[in-house]
C-alpha cells in the first residue's frame, strides 16, 4: 500500500474531523489543520474514542487504502 500524496486538494477533501476520535478542536500542541493522516503522520494530539470512518473518506477510496485509525498509526507503505 503507498500513501497519498500529501496535496491541498488531498486535505480538503479529507473527512478526518468527521472521525469519533478527533479532538483537534481542544489540541494545542499539534499544527493547526492537523488532517490527512493517511498522507501524512500520526495525530500530534491526543485523540479520544470512537470510530473513524475512513473508507467512506474519498482519499480513502481513490487510493485503495486498507484499514483505519490513521490518525493513531501511520500508514505502512508495502507491496499491498
């Protein structure tokens, strides 16, 4: 599996602040428009409980990603 690529078009249309676990509103240690974790890193900020719903993310689709929880992983580029 490869990562996205990390474009403006890429974060817009990103769907991580819908995902249960984002608290970004309340972080104050990660960047400010902290999103596209499939592309990018592992959330700066404390994430809470919940579920992601990465597969209806459009980023998610388009790339043939497999899994969730980016935000808490970071995605493993391999032969996938």
């Amino acid at each position: 599996m490869k990562k996205p690529e990390d474009t403006r078009e890429n974060l817009d249309r990103c769907l991580c602040k819908e995902c249960g676990l984002y608290l970004g509103r309340a972080c104050s240690n990660g960047p400010k428009e902290e999103k596209l974790y499939c592309a990018r890193t592992v959330s700066e900020c404390k994430m809470g409980q919940g579920v992601c719903f990465c597969p209806g993310c459009p980023v998610h689709k388009e790339n043939n990603l497999v899994g969730a929880v980016f935000c808490l992983k970071e995605i493993e580029e391999g032969s996938n």
